[in-house]
C-alpha cells in the first residue's frame, strides 16, 4: 500500500482538484483507493457531494459525543474509490490535542487498520503547515506537491521541503518527495518560463506528467463528479489518466527471482532486440509558436526532449524509439492533433485520433 499526502500551504494550486481526480483515474485502473480529506474546508468532501456530518473529528477527537472508528465514516464514491470525509471540526482538532504526547501520530494509528484493504491511499491536506499536515506527512511514505506555473507558485514549497526533510532526518521517517506541475497554460509564454525554472530547482523529483489549464476541472467540482465521469475526453481527464499511470509504473517491482543469473540473461536478451532506433517526427505548421510531440513511447508525458525545432515552418525532432509499434500525437500550440501525413490512424479511449508509426527491428 502506498500513502500519499497531496500538500501545499498555498492555495489555488490544484491540491484538492489533484486528489479528487487521482483518486478517481487510480480507481478506474483497478487500484483499490482511499481518499482521506484532512482539510477542514472539506473541498474534496463537498467536491464529490458527499455527507461530511460523520468525519475525521469523530475519530480523532476525544471530546466529540459520537465516537466512531474510521470504517463507520468511510463512503463509497465509485468502484475501487472511497472518501473518509471532513467537516469544520476537523480544524479544532490541534487546539484540542495541544499537549497530548504523540499527537503527530494520531492518523498513522487511525489508518494502520486499512493496510490490506487499499493500494493507496491519498490524504488531501490543509493549506497550512500546522498540526494536520505534519499528521498527514508522519503518516504518508510519499507527499507530491502541486505547483502551478504562475509568478508566486514556488512562495513556500521550499519550506514545505524543509519540514519533509526535518520528518525524514529526525523522525527517521523516510518519506519521498515529488512535485506536480498543475494549471499549466501553454498559450501563455510565462508558463514555459516558469516550467524551466520550476524544472532547474526540481529536476530530480519533478514528475514527468503536467496537468493543464482545463475548465472542465472546475465544471465538474461545481457539479459534483470527477472529471472523467464528467467528460471523459477533456484534457483534464487525460492529464490526470496520465498520472495515475505514472504512479502505477513506478509501483515496486516484484521481488528477484531465485534463479537470478538465468533471469538476467534473458533481460539482456531482450534488452539488445530492442535497442532504439533514430526516427524523425515532421510536421508542416507556419503558423505555431510552439510544437511537441508526445505518445506511447514516453507514456504521453510533456517534457524538453519532446519539443520540436522549426525551420522555413517546418517542425522536425529526433527520437530514439524501441521496435515496435508506438501511438503519437502533436500538440500544437497547446492543442492535440493527429498527424495529418500520416495515414496510419487509430482513434482512442478518450474518442481522439492517434497516428501510428512502426519501427523496424
């Protein structure tokens, strides 16, 4: 099981919009999946129109009338997808436990019970870095920090990082980090400036799939649903497709063989039948200012290598692919398209076209 705090303490970055729809899209692919809403605000509660009056406080507080353990408050949302919900009471729960020894442990305790029952469980935080979030933190083996790329997005993640880093060294708790690029706006020239500088300071924990500006996201909260059930062939619900299985490749790898030496000859085996060739991507746009290509082979991520050179409006990029055969497509200025020169064509679970290329051994 994987525990993930989603934290960040500014807000409007996408927190809570990230761990509805997380949820969701691991649920969909067949990962049993808990949402716990540790923020009093209870965004993710309302966001999903679901009954807060049984929360976290009947849990955690001993003060409430209505004691309850947190099975009697979890609620199904969907298959493979359950909210353990809040309410505003959940924010007095740090006045209430300020001298209780231990009190930072309070959520591990509480979620210790659930172990075999989730593959992950996902704990949308406060936007603070008080008592909750520490709880949250305590509790998580992993904390992905939504950015957005505007002008004060990086304004308190690196003390967020700080306070990772002091439950890592001192707790001798060894908690991962990662960073979520979120409401990126690639019509505009400052999200790319922006992405650069959040790639420089972030490299190695940057998470390769980038969450775009989507006005499904925000219709689908008013309306009570995950964007996927809402419209499953919005850019949101790609994005966030994309990042589920991101955390699903990245998901341990079963344990080594006994027969370790007959198991590595056959990988590098393998290994050398695919090794990757060279093939060009073109595409004729005069018009763009900017274009990508994204597909199967980088698992429909955004990043640096895919961004195409322009010459007489030509667009042209270099890309080493494995033999096989590999889904693509071209965003254009922020906009998904098929090849148009390219025949080879299949349309996708989101109702777009993917072109096809194959790559000789």
């Amino acid at each position: 099981m994987r525990i993930i705090s989603i934290a960040n303490q500014k807000g409007g970055c996408g927190k809570t919009t990230t761990a509805i729809n997380l949820a969701s899209t691991l649920a969909l692919n067949g990962r049993r999946t808990l949402l716990v809403d540790l923020d009093p605000q209870a965004h993710a509660t309302l966001g999903l129109n679901i009954d807060g009056q049984n929360s976290l406080y009947n849990v955690i507080s001993r003060l409430t009338p209505r004691k309850l353990r947190i099975e009697n408050i979890i609620k199904n949302v969907e298959a493979n997808f359950d909210i353990a919900p809040s309410n505003i009471l959940v924010g007095t729960l740090e006045q209430e436990l300020a001298d209780e020894i231990g009190r930072e442990l309070k959520l591990t305790e509480i979620i210790k019970p659930l172990k075999d029952q989730y593959d992950y469980i996902l704990i949308d935080c406060p936007p603070s870095l008080g008592f909750l979030t520490v709880n949250a933190l305590r509790a998580s083996d992993e904390v992905m920090i939504p950015v957005e790329t505007s002008r004060f997005s990086l304004q308190g993640v690196d003390h967020l990082m700080d306070i990772v880093h002091l439950i890592r060294d001192r707790l001798n708790h060894p908690i991962q980090s990662s960073i979520l690029i979120t409401m990126f706006d690639s019509r505009l020239r400052h999200s790319f400036s922006m992405l650069e500088k959040i790639k420089d300071q972030f490299k190695n924990v940057l998470l390769d799939t980038i969450i775009h500006v989507n006005v499904k996201l925000k219709e689908s909260a008013v309306m009570g649903q995950t964007v996927i059930n809402f419209d499953k062939y919005c850019r949101g619900s790609k994005d966030y497709y994309s990042l589920a299985k991101e955390l699903i490749k990245a998901e341990k790898s079963a344990p080594a063989p006994e027969d370790f030496s007959s198991e590595m000859q056959t990988l590098v085996k393998q290994e050398v039948q695919k090794s990757p060739l060279i093939t060009t991507f073109r595409l004729f746009a005069p018009e763009a200012q900017s274009v990508y290509i994204t597909g199967s082979f980088n698992d429909w991520s955004l990043d640096e290598s895919c961004r195409m050179r322009t010459e007489n409006g030509e667009w042209t990029v270099q890309l080493p692919l494995n033999p096989g055969v590999h889904k693509y497509q071209f965003i254009v200025d922020g906009k998904w398209q098929e090849d148009p020169q390219n025949p080879r064509q299949e349309r996708n679970s989101f109702g777009d076209i993917n072109s096809l290329i194959e790559v000789d051994k």
